[in-house]
C-alpha cells in the first residue's frame, strides 16, 4: 500500500559495502515507507543478499560509504542484536541449525528481547507456550518442532516456516526475507507467503528478496526494483517482475554495458 | 573392608611404582602431560577429611553410596534388591580380572591405584535393580578408591557415579565392571572440581556378547586430570556407546584417553568426545580403537568434536585405529573450531546480545552429551555447574 505520507521507515543512500576487500555494494539507493511490500531481484551475485546481511549487521560485510537510516536513527550505529529489538528482522536464506539449543528457549529468548525494548511484559514459560501455540496458525506448523533443536533436522520448507513464526512473535518493523522462497514446493511458498501476507499491516514494511516472480502471485509487491553489479538499476511496479519473467535479465548486461560505455 | 584383600594388591603396587617410576614425556601417553602436577599428586596423603559442602539430596528411589576413603560406605545402609556385596572369597577371585582383561597391568595410575587405595566397594548385581549413587568425595589430600561391579546375565543397572574435590586434593579411582551376556549397563560420570584438585579416573569395562554398555562422562574443573575409559568386548557382538563432555578453563590440563578392543565379531561402538578449552588450559583426547583379524562385521564410529574458548587454550586430539580385520566399517572424524560467527549471529539477528548468545551456544554444545546422563544426575545439577564454570 502506497501512502506518500507514511513513516520513512528506511532511507538507503549511496550504500557501498564489501566482503573480504571485494566492493559487492557500489552505490544502492532505497526508500521505504510503512505499509509498503518491496521486491528486491536480480541475479545471483547481483549484491541482493549482500544488501539484507548488510542491513541485519553481519559481522562478514564491510560498510564502505553510503548512509542508512532507520526511522531516523543511524542503522551501522546499533549492533545486530539491538537492531532487531527496534523491529530490523532478516528472513535467513540458509537458516541456521544451532544443535542442543531447543527452539522453543530460543524464540522465548528472542521474543523477550523484543518485548523488552517495546515495553511489554517479558513472558514467562508458560505465557510463552500460549502465545506461541497461537502463532504457529500463521504457518501452520506442528507444535513438534518447538521442541527440537533450532533448525536442527528440519526440512527447507520447515525451517522458512520457522523463520516466518520468528517473524510473527517479533513482529518487526521492517522485514527483510532474503530469498524465503528459495527450496519450497509449491504448497509450502504459500503457506509461507500467507504468512508473510497476514503479518503486513500499514505500520510496517516488507523487503522480499527473490530471484523469481512465483513468489510475487502470492505476496503483491508495490514496488519491484532489479539489482545488478552492486546497485538498483531499474524501480517500477509490479509489471517490471512480470516483465523479467518474460525477457530474463539480458537486457540487464545491454544496460550495463551502455553505461559502461557512456 | 577386606583389608586382607587389598594388602597384597597394595604390595603389588609399591613394587610396580618402584619399578616403573615417575611417567616420564618419552613415553607415549604421557608425552603431553604436565608431570609436575603429576608428581605433586604422587606426594599427596591420603584424605582423611570430608568436603565442607553438604551434599545434595538425591532423587526419590535412588540409592546412594558415598566413598570419601575412610568411611565403611555400606554401614548402615540397604542395598536395593538384586545388589549384594561381594565376600572376601569372591573378591578375591575376581579383584583385577578385569583389568588384566583391559591390558591395564603396569599402568601407572592403576598402579599407583593399586598402592594407595585403602578402600574397596565390590557388588554384585542380579536382574533389573534400582538406579545407584555412587559419591567418590575428597576433602583434602588423596582419596584413593576402587570399585568392583560384576553384573549377572541379564542384569540391568543405572550407576550415577559423582566426583567431587576441593582444594589439594587429588582422586585415585579405579573401576571394574564385569558385563554378563545380555547384562545392560547405563553409566554417568560427572566429576567437578574447583580447579585446584586433580583427578585420575581408569574405568575398565570387560562385555560378554549382546551386552549393553553406554557411558555418558561430563568432567569439568581440574588442575589435572586424567579420565581412562578402557573397554573390551570379549567376544564381539556387544553394544559400546562413550560420550563424553570435556570442559576445561584457567590452566588446567585434561586428558581422556579411550580405548576400546573388539576380540569378537560383530561389535558395536558409538562415541563422541566433546572439550571445550577456555583460559589458557590444554584438553587432550586419545581415542584408541583395536579390531583384531577375529572382529569380523564391527561397526565403529568415532567423533571427537572441539571447542576453543579461547585464543590460548589448546586442544591436542588424536583417534588411533587399529584395523586388521577386513570386513569392518570404522567411521572416525575430528574438528576444532571457535564458535561460529553464523551461529552468532543468527542469534544476534534475533535480538540476543553477544554474551548470550555466545551462553546459549556453548549450553547447546555441553547439553548434547548432560542430556546423556541417567536421571539420578538431575540432583547434582549438571548443566548448572558446567555453565557457571564457563560464565566469563
């Protein structure tokens, strides 16, 4: 939902970032207001995960230049855990598996360190069980898997299912889904879309990070912008994600090399 | 108790340590052993003092038996049904057999075991008995102790066995535990110190077929220590399963050599070592596996798995396979690693600060093999006493 006067929630200015040396970020300009779904695209190498660990404040990636700010306030100032209490949350690719820590403490962990910084109660065992069992409906996910270890064992289509219950009991500000639809069968990038779908309001955000258009039949994006060699070289409405379905990302290396050339 | 018994034994040890001396770093497996601290435990009198510390009730149903080096630790109480303690006659008929078995003789810590002990538990267990507590305590000094357990055919027992130590104190423990056929055996051994006291621990197992034997040990907290768990199957066809939890900090030093021999077909084992060095302390692994031409269709995995804490401490960890047989499958890994960044900062992404994130993980990596522990450790509190060992 596009509203011109919504909260700026976050402003990207000329963003350069790397890893190991190599410049992966060369200059990224986004905006983002609440109440507005954004697909990021592009190839792989384009910069696109990079954008997402950069933003959740992976330790691996180097901003170099550019401005990021989040509601106003400095991002590259807060450490990744503090981002994630303000409401930043970063969808995984690849899920981590963390043997021995079961998920049920994690996400009572996680989810009191939000609550906290928000200046809601923190939830006690028992509390959390009620309030988990709830949100286990939005992806529709057997109560079994609480008490596993984090990740440990799941099925791809499981562990998205995990990130997005994370999601729904942090209940973020701005969500960033690094390529959640990556691995699913067709059942499961629905149930994981709706998800995605029930948890959007006018108050927070959505930045979908895709390769493919099947993602954007279930969760309608408002704008859809395709990333290459470190930057956003095209912004348009969802038509741009169904044009690229069509034409593939050839006329991307003609744009690039154009403006090598120029 | 059976002081007639030991009197020999405690010959045969002096005459051994003579002969054999101080371990010295050309011999194998002491080569990366702090012999200073080894030499200080040799100099030490035996304990005659219990611990200033009460100690925690045990759980409903267990029955618990405490060795501190002096007192009778069968006075005054009721064995459960199916366990009874062993004559004079009958011990000394089976005292050693075991170690003999495990290749144990001219060790020397068995010897040394072997000289000072003053004290003997031996038990015999029949069918399915209730789980059992057993206390080794050192208050100060050295408490030396030997336990005989010999299980019948088909007997099955869970043995909660606890060591504790404070201050200069030193454990000299030697256990030997005969399998029966088809006789099960749950063994837990949390030992815990405060990191002044050393700790030498041999364990020789001897398994007839289809028996069971799993050990799960969690040591944390000496100044030296040395945990060897020696098991045979004699004939093959039996169940192996060691896990163990390493944790060491300051400068301690900690060593676990394992060794298991296959003198039959068809064996099984299952291990996993885990350490986790902080400070600047050094954990040492040696896991020996033997399969003779006669142990035929053996099935053996071995996983040693470590944890830096730090850029100071040092693991040093070593399986050591021998295989003749050629029918065999024997599966063995090892890593070293800090913890890692992505696990970090999975968590981190989730709203948990660094420090604990980095106690959840390391809760994680100590709770895979507590987990293991039989039911009477919940009163000791496991998990508990390692973490406030880690806590920075």
């Amino acid at each position: 939902m596009i509203r011109p006067d919504a909260e700026l929630l976050l402003d990207i200015q000329d963003l350069h970032a790397s890893v190991e040396d190599k410049p992966i970020l060369k200059g990224v300009n986004l905006q983002v207001r609440a109440g507005e779904v954004h697909a990021v695209m592009g190839r792989n190498g384009s910069g696109k995960s990079t954008l997402s660990k950069v933003l959740a404040g992976h330790p691996a990636y180097r901003v170099t230049g550019g401005t990021v700010r989040y509601r106003g306030q400095d991002l590259f100032e807060l450490e990744p855990e503090e981002r994630a209490r303000l409401g930043v949350f970063l969808g995984f690719q690849y899920p981590v598996e963390i043997p021995g820590v079961s998920n049920l403490e994690f996400l009572r962990v996680s989810t009191n360190a939000r609550r906290e910084k928000q200046g809601e109660e923190e939830l006690d065992t028992f509390a959390f069980e009620d309030h988990v069992n709830d949100k286990l409906k939005v992806v529709q996910m057997d109560p079994a898997f609480l008490e596993r270890s984090v990740n440990e064992g799941f099925s791809g289509g499981e562990k998205k299912r995990n990130e997005i219950l994370q999601m729904a009991l942090l209940e973020p500000v701005v969500a960033i889904l690094d390529e959640t639809d990556s691995g699913l069968d067709i059942d499961a990038l629905r149930i994981v879309a709706g998800g995605v779908n029930q948890l959007a309001t006018e108050d927070n955000a959505t930045l979908l990070i895709t390769h493919y258009q099947r993602l954007l039949d279930e969760i309608t994006p408002d704008y859809v912008h395709v990333m290459a060699a470190g930057r956003i070289l095209r912004t348009g409405g969802r038509e741009l994600a169904l044009e690229l379905e069509q034409t593939g990302y050839d006329w991307v290396d003609q744009e690039l090399a154009a403006q090598g050339a120029a | 108790m059976a002081s007639s018994v030991l009197a020999p034994v405690q010959e045969r040890g002096r005459a051994a340590l003579e002969q054999l001396g101080l371990p010295n770093r050309r011999q194998e497996p002491w080569r990366l052993t702090d012999l200073k601290r080894l030499a200080a435990v040799s100099e030490l009198p035996a304990s005659a003092s219990p611990l200033s510390t009460p100690l925690p009730a045990s759980l409903d149903g267990v029955t618990r038996l405490v060795l501190n080096g002096f007192d009778d630790p069968l006075a005054g109480q009721v064995l459960p049904e199916g366990i009874t303690a062993l004559n004079a006659e009958e011990l000394e008929q089976a005292l050693g057999h075991t170690l003999d078995r495990c290749g144990c003789a001219q060790v020397w810590p068995v010897e040394f075991n072997h000289a000072k002990a003053q004290q003997i538990l031996a038990l015999r267990v029949r069918g399915r008995v209730g789980p059992l507590e057993l206390v080794l305590a050192a208050g100060a000094g050295l408490n030396a102790t030997r336990v005989l357990l010999l299980l019948e055919e088909k007997a099955e027992l869970e043995l909660m066995q606890v060591l504790l130590a404070e201050g200069a104190s030193a454990h000299s423990h030697v256990l030997e535990v005969h399998l029966g056929q088809e006789a099960q055996l749950r063994h837990g051994v949390l030992a815990t110190a405060d990191g002044a006291s050393s700790l030498m621990a041999h364990l020789a197992v001897e398994q007839e077929p289809r028996s069971s034997y799993a050990l799960t040990s969690v040591v944390q907290g000496w100044n030296l220590g040395r945990v060897e768990p020696r098991v045979v199957q004699v004939d093959g066809q039996a169940e192996t399963v060691l896990k163990g939890l390493a944790v060491t900090g300051a400068k301690q030093q900690l060593a676990t050599h394992t060794a298991v021999r296959f003198d039959g077909p068809e064996g099984e084992l299952d291990q996993l070592q885990k350490c986790l060095a902080g400070g600047q302390s050094h954990a040492i692994f040696n896991g020996a596996i033997s399969v003779p031409r006669d142990a035929q269709r053996t099935n053996a995995a071995q996983l040693s798995r470590n944890l830096l804490l730090s850029g100071r401490a040092r693991v040093d960890t070593k399986p050591e396979l021998e295989i003749v047989a050629d029918d065999v499958r024997c599966a063995h890994g090892a890593t070293v690693s800090q913890l890692q960044d992505d696990e970090l900062f999975y968590l981190q992404s989730r709203g948990i600060a660094a420090a604990d994130a980095t106690a959840l993980l390391l809760r994680g990596a100590c709770q895979e093999v507590i987990a293991q522990l039989p039911a009477a450790a919940q009163a000791w509190r496991p998990l508990e006493r390692v973490m406030e060992s880690l806590a920075p």
